[in-house]
C-alpha cells in the first residue's frame, strides 16, 4: 500500500512541474490582478487620510495620513514588481525571441526590481510627511525609465508571436517552392508562370513585413524620453507598425491558400 | 293431250308480287331517329378531351405568369473572380501538398490569434505623487 502511495507521489511530482510551465505567465498575471486590487485599495484610504489631514491638520489625522501613505507606497511598489514579474513570465514563454535578445530585456526587468526593492526598502524609514513625500519623489523621477523599460519588454512580447509566425511562413515558402518544382513537369508553361509570379508575390510580402519588423526594432532599442506621454506616443506608433507586419503576414498567408487552391487543380 | 295444257294456257302468267315497301312500326322508327353512329360518340370524347387539355394548359399558364417574379439573390463572394476548377491535379493527392496545405491553415490561425494591442500586457495606471504640497 505504501508502495502504491510512494509511486503516486512520484508520479505527480513528475507531472506537476510540465503542467506548471504552461500556466505560469497565467499565475502572475492573477497574482498581478491580485496585486492591482491591494493598491487600488490602498489608494482611496491614503486619498481619505490625506484629505482629512489637511482639512483638520491634528497630531491623529497626520498619523494616519503618514500610516496610510506608508502602506499605499508599499502596496505601489509591489504592484510594479507583480508586472514586472508578469512580464518576466511572459518573456520565458516567448520561445521565438532570440536568446540575445531575451537575456537583454530580462535585464531590464532585473534592474527596476532591483531599484524597487532597494525603493520598499527605504519606506519603513518614514518619519514625516516630508519623509514620504521624499521617497515618493524617488520613484517619480526614475518613472520615465521603469515606463520606457516596461513599453521595450511588451514589445518585444508581441514581436516574438510575429516572428513566430514568420518561421513558419518561411518553412511555407521553401515547401511551396519545391512543390512548383515538382509541377513543372506536369502543368502549362502559362500556369507555371503564373504561379512564378504569385509566388513572387508572397516573397514580396514578406520583405514587407520584414522591413517593419526592423524599424520596430530600431525604434525599440531607442525608446526612451524624458516625458512618459512622449514615450508613450512613440509606443503607440511602435504598435501601428507591428499591426501593418501583422497585415503584411495575413496578406502573404492568404495568397499561399490562393496558390495552393490553383495548384490543386487543373484548369 | 291438248285438254291437259290448255288449262296451263288460260292461266295468265302472273308477275311476282312485289309487296309496296311497309312503313315500319311508330314506336321504331323514333328508335331508329335517336341511335347516334358509335364512330361520332368517340369523335365527340376525343374533342372533348382535346378542348379539356388546352384549357388546363392556358389556365395553368395564365396562372404561372399571374404569379410575381422572384428576383434572384446574390451572395457576395470573398474573391472577385470565381474560378471554375474542372479536375484535380496529380498534385492534389501529394502528401507533401497536403502537408503544405495543412501548414497553411495553421499559420492563418496563428496570425489571427495575435493580438497586437493585448491588454492584459498594458502596464498599470499609478499615482505618482502624494500630493500633500498643494
């Protein structure tokens, strides 16, 4: 009986690690969530201590206000390491990126944990308003940075579902091409050079997509401003060229199922 | 002997009697006035029938053109010029071709899966300032 017992335990101590993989980016992103809550929470008592201290201005609403600062600074930094490490996960299952690439953006994500953690490390040692007010205004001068940092990892992400998918349309291509091969003995010079042609044309878009992806890339790599609305801005216009990538694929994809269809076929 | 023919002599040779045609009985001759030739009675079905025919056949006419004319709908096509295929190729069965053809469907699927602006990626909204200097 015993055995049986043991054998079980081995058993699911084996699985439960594969199973785990897949889930993971899905725990930190509840966790995340989670997380979200906790500071939302922690927000609304600070703002209602905060207004009762400068409407009263006593000894106990300064208390308070100074308590609940503390907590919400806690739970501000714990909010952002939870995305960083949502991130993080969502990184290692970006199988596609290259490995340069993701151990340059873990990085990042490695550097502004470290800054939070030494930033929490500093609340316990908030005596006064000013203190908070201080401490606060460490995080709101790195701003710019952890929000740039964050914005090249998210991209990075979605490049890496987009590169995925460019393999594949590749590995499409070299098939496709040994399959035009192959119906040169078989069909009209006229077919043949139409599905030369078309096939020209699938090429063509991905040279497309690919010029895309390099301008993302660059514009990437260079993301950083002074002001988060101006990083902001960049990002959006990061994510419009990825979308016309996107397309650039979809449209490719599309002509290889017009092609293959025409090759099925006699006409 | 000339006493025996002379009585055969004095008799005057009587021609035959033809009887004066008899009008036949009242009662039959109404019967004979009503009997229809059969020949007539088969050209009156026929006619008949014929006439039946021809009138079901405009009426059924009449009918099919009384009736509103259904316009044809049209679906739109995702292509703009539909290719009539006539026969597969030898290629339609090749398991390289299919293996392709497979791939295909895949990366449609994964290219339409990708979500450009994915929203659970979007960093969180803070507060940056504390704001008890105002």
């Amino acid at each position: 009986m015993s055995m049986v017992i043991i054998l079980f335990l081995f058993t699911f101590l084996c699985i439960f690690p594969l199973s785990n993989v897949h889930a993971s980016s899905q725990t930190a992103y509840q966790d995340y969530l989670f997380q979200y809550d906790g500071y939302r929470s922690a927000l609304n008592e600070f703002k209602v201590t905060k207004s009762e201290y400068q409407k009263y201005k006593t000894l106990t609403s300064e208390t308070t206000a100074l308590e609940k600062s503390k907590k919400m600074l806690e739970t501000r930094d714990t909010l952002l390491r939870a995305y960083l490490l949502f991130l993080n996960e969502k990184l290692n299952e970006a199988t596609s990126l290259s490995a340069s690439n993701k151990s340059l953006y873990q990085t990042l994500i490695k550097n502004e944990v470290t800054f939070l953690e030494g930033h929490t490390a500093l609340i316990p040692a908030i005596g006064t308003i000013t203190d908070a007010e201080e401490v606060s205004g460490k995080l709101t001068s790195h701003n710019s940075v952890l929000q740039s940092s964050m914005r090249q990892i998210i991209v990075a992400i979605q490049s890496a579902e987009l590169i995925k998918a460019n393999t594949t349309y590749g590995e499409i291509l070299t098939s496709i091409q040994n399959l035009i091969l192959k119906a040169r003995e078989t069909m009209s010079p006229e077919k043949i050079a139409t599905m030369d042609r078309w096939f020209l044309q699938i090429q063509n878009k991905r040279s497309l997509y690919q010029q895309k992806m390099d301008s993302v890339q660059t514009k990437n790599t260079s993301l950083k401003a002074s002001r988060v609305d101006e990083i902001e801005a960049a990002f959006g216009e990061i994510q419009k060229e990825m979308g016309s990538a996107k397309q650039y694929l979809s449209e490719g994809a599309s002509y290889l199922k017009e092609l293959t269809t025409s090759m099925k076929y006699i006409d | 002997m000339e006493n025996t023919i002379p009585n055969q002599a004095e008799q005057p040779i009587s021609q035959p009697i033809v009887s004066a045609p008899v009008a036949p009985p009242p009662d039959e001759q109404k019967s004979k006035k009503n009997k229809v030739a059969p020949y007539v009675l088969i050209l009156f079905i026929i006619v008949g029938i014929t006439l039946g025919g021809i009138a079901a056949s405009v009426k059924s006419g009449i009918k099919t053109i009384s009736e509103p004319v259904v316009t044809p709908t049209t679906t739109p096509y995702a292509t703009p010029t539909s290719i009539v295929h006539t026969r597969e190729s030898a290629m339609a069965t090749d398991s390289a071709f299919l293996q392709t053809e497979a791939q295909i469907a895949s990366l449609t699927a994964q290219i339409n899966s990708i979500q450009i602006q994915d929203t659970t990626l979007t960093p969180p909204t803070i507060e940056l300032s504390l704001g008890f200097s105002k």
